[in-house]
C-alpha cells in the first residue's frame, strides 16, 4: 500500500512507520553533528554516488564539477558551491565558534526558548518515518503528555524511503552504555542507524550491509549477492525487531525474502534464514523466549522458530496478505494477525487448528495493530479505512469474535502504522496519509475506561523470564513428539520390509 500511496501523493508528505522512545533516555539538549574538515571533504568528493541517494549525490557531483572547472582559487571555490556545500561550511564555521550546544539561530538569552527545546526526563518522544516524493526523513516529536501538546523537536533527513523503524537503547560497540538511537529499513538493501541525539546528523552513525560500490547504482537484473558486502540484504529493508534480552541482536525481514540476525556490535551478518517464498512482512522477537522469533511473508504465512536450533517451528497460513503482526504481551502462547482484507485474528500456538479468536476488524487493510503491555486484554487497530478501533479480547463471543469497544476516526487521513506507549499503558500513536501524528489517551473515553480500569497491571519485564520457559519447553517436547513419530514410522517401514 505503499508503493500505491507513493504513486498519488505528490507533494503530499506521509507518515510510514513510528517508534516511541522511552523517558529519560534522551539528552536534554542535542548535539549539533561536528562537521570535521574530513567529513566535509568526503562530501565533496562523493561524486557519482547512487543517485537514488537523493540530495546528497546531486550536490557531490556539482561540486566535483566545481573543483575541476575551478580557476579562481580556493576561496571563490567555496563561494561557488551550492546550496548543500555552502550550508555544510556555514554549519562547520558557526560550530567552531559556537561554545553553547544550543542550534543555529537560538537565542540564548531567552529562558523560554531554552525550556522548550530542553528535552525532560517527563517528556515522552516519538520518532516518525515521514516521506514525499522527492525526499524522506525522521521527525522527532517532544509530546507532553500532562498539557497534550505535540510539536517536532528536530529532524534527520533520509536517502531513502522508510519502511520500518526500530528504537535502540544503547550505543552499538559500547558496554551496554544508555543511548538514544532509531534503526531505519527502507528501499535501499542497507539498514541505517542513527543518533538522535544529534540535531542535524548529516549521515548515520553505523550502516548494516549494502552494496559494495554505492557510487554504482544497480539494476534490478544486477541484484546478486556479489555487489554487496557480506551478508547484506539485496533488496529493500521491510521489517525490523531488536531482541529484548540481548539488544546487540537485530532481526530483519527483507522483500529479497530472506531473514537476517546481526550483531549490531560488530555490524556483521550472523545467520541468514531463508524460510519463506516471498517479502517478508513481518517480524517480532518473543517477548518472554529470547530465541523465539516470528516472522511473516506477503504470503500470508506465519512461521515461529526457535533460532537457536535448526529444526522447523510452527507454520500457520492466514488466507490473506499479512500486514502485522504481535505477540501477546500477557500471554506467552499466543499472538495476534492483522491482514490485507481488514481481519483480525489471534492463534494460541498449542492449538493451530483454528484461530482463538477472529473478526473482520475492518473495511480496507487492517495495517497495524498494538497490545497495550500495562492493560491486560486490550488490542488496538488501525486501517486504510481511516479508523482506529480498540477491542477486548477477553470477552470473546459465542462466534469467537473479540468485543468491539470503541472506534476513532482521527482527521490524519488513512492509517499505516500504530504502537502503545510502553510508559503510559493508555497513550497510542498513529501515523498516516496526511502526515500527521494521532496521539488517544484512550482513557478518556467512557466505555474504555470503564472496559479495562481494573485491569492495570505492571508490564512484563525480560529481566523476570525463566531460565527456560514454557513456550521453550512446549517446543521443544512438540519436535521430541517429531522426531518419535519419525523414528517409529521408519521403523514401521523397515518390518514391512
């Protein structure tokens, strides 16, 4: 639906993917990127780069234009440059006799400018995929969740169409050191990593795979494994998952259908997994089994493997185009699907025959959905029908369909992306067609409040898994079950003989 959107919105911004991060992991005040003389030379002399790069290349190849036309001097070079260069110089001359970590044009005499661009370890903030046809980037929002009020507080521009978004905590490389980064999957076969506590980052700060030789953009036809560095995806970057327990181990899912595991420490390839037969859509880490990992394809199959070994998990085909899916946060067997044909539906994994629960949510694709992990039992949805519509599903019909229990139809236009605040259990955020966030504290309506006040519960925390839990040892009796069953019919065999 992205593709199809991209195609009818002009100059129309939209939101694709979001991400909260939680409080007090922010700097109360963003760096501004220093702009070294190596950087700015790069920049320079990066002529001939991928042009689906976007600004960066066009500008890099005017001024390699420049710098051999040139027969004025070092200085009318640096005044010819364009509008790019000349803001990246300017940027470097005001950092080296700027001394306070305030942005350009900041006035640092007012009080009231600096409290409001001074992050609070209150303040909640969401990171939001945002893409035109001409250019992408993440907007960073500061939402004050006491007086409401929502405003961008800096953005990054992209390279590439976003697709998916994953927040990441620490400093990759560090000891465990708290941090503040966003991971990005787009078009492009690399997966980006940036800092967002830099205010006006120029480029990632570490890049997972890609081609080998960017200044050679390369055909579809010409997408092998050998124009990539090792262990890249070849083809656009769909879906993300970071593991809860270890949070250097990155899952990604990627329309080149393969499943990837990386390091973000090294930023090296561990596994590949080539499960399915198409895009991969989906993919979320267990919340409670640290090995456990479901993956989904535009297939519309969902498969649930325990990475640590090679034999083959559960496999469940939803009859429709996957668009999300969750684990439940409250229950360790079970998860919850979203599809194209605007279905929502729920399996327990020790009983696949039929779904546990299921429901024709929506009119139009049913895009994403979130659990709440403060509430216990509540499911919330988002469609292309405009709509986000929340349900319990612990008052399940006598159809097997979870109770309806409130809808809001937010003027963001339609709705790709939706995700619960894991700090505030009753706060939502959704993003859509128009560009704009949608943020319900669900609890100022009625009939929600009155559905699931006495149902708040303190979140699941990683820390409090077992050593070996159930679903680890529900998988590993159902391929003992497997291998028994296997072993009796060869023997079976073997007598008829």
């Amino acid at each position: 639906h992205f593709q199809v959107e991209e195609k009818q919105m002009g100059d129309k911004s939209i939101i694709t993917s979001l991400c909260w991060v939680r409080r007090g992991f922010a700097k109360a005040v963003p760096e501004e990127d220093n702009l070294e003389e190596d950087q700015l030379t790069r920049f320079k002399n990066q002529a001939g780069v991928d042009p689906s790069q976007g600004e960066i290349a066009e500008v890099a190849q005017q001024i390699e234009k420049h710098m051999e036309d040139d027969t004025e001097g070092e200085h009318q070079e640096e005044m010819d440059l364009p509008v790019f260069a000349e803001e990246l110089e300017r940027m470097k001359d005001e950092e080296e006799g700027n001394e306070d970590e305030y942005p350009e044009g900041f006035d640092s005499e007012s009080e009231e400018e600096k409290d409001d661009y001074t992050i609070r370890k209150t303040d909640a903030l969401i990171v939001a995929a945002t893409a035109q046809q001409d250019f992408s980037n993440l907007e960073v929002y500061i939402y004050e969740e006491k007086t409401s009020s929502l405003y961008v507080h800096h953005d990054i521009m992209l390279s590439a169409y976003p697709l998916a978004l994953e927040w990441l905590p620490y400093r990759p490389g560090s000891t465990n050191e708290m941090a503040n980064y966003v991971i990005v999957g787009s078009f492009l076969p690399e997966i980006e990593i940036w800092n967002l506590d830099v205010a006006n980052a120029i480029e990632p700060a570490f890049i997972l795979g890609g081609a080998k030789e960017p200044s050679k953009p390369l055909k579809k036809s010409k997408k092998t494994s050998a124009n990539f560095l090792p262990g890249s995806h070849t083809d656009s970057v769909i879906a993300l998952s970071l593991n809860p327990f270890r949070n250097y181990i990155l899952g990604s899912g990627s329309a080149d259908t393969s499943i990837k595991l990386w390091d973000l420490n090294t930023q090296k390839c561990l596994h590949t997994m080539n499960i399915h037969k198409n895009k991969v859509q989906v993919l979320k880490w267990h919340p409670v089994e640290e090995s456990i990992l479901l993956t989904g394809s535009l297939e519309g199959d969902i498969k649930i493997q325990d990475v640590k070994t090679s034999q083959s998990g559960f496999e469940i085909g939803l009859g429709s185009d996957i668009e999300c899916a969750n684990w439940d946060p409250h229950n360790t067997f079970c998860f919850a699907a979203t599809t194209e044909d605007g279905t929502l539906l729920s399996y327990d994994t020790r009983n696949l025959s039929s779904p546990l629960y299921k429901v024709k949510a929506h009119n139009s694709a049913a895009t994403s959905l979130t659990y709440s992990t403060g509430i216990k039992g509540v499911v919330v949805t988002s469609s292309m029908d405009s709509t986000v519509k929340v349900w319990d599903i612990e008052s399940l019909s006598n159809k097997n369909e979870p109770k309806f229990i409130a809808s809001k139809s937010p003027e963001v236009g339609q709705l790709f992306c939706i995700q619960n605040y894991v700090d505030s259990p009753w706060i939502i955020c959704a993003g859509g067609s128009e560009g704009q966030l949608f943020i319900w504290d669900m609890q100022e309506n009625k009939q929600i409040d009155e559905t699931f006040s006495s149902r708040s519960i303190k979140p699941n925390k990683p820390s409090e898994k077992a050593e070996e839990g159930e679903f680890m040892k529900f998988l590993a009796e159902k391929a003992q079950s497997k291998k028994s069953k296997k072993k009796a019919k060869k023997q079976a065999n073997q007598n008829n003989q």
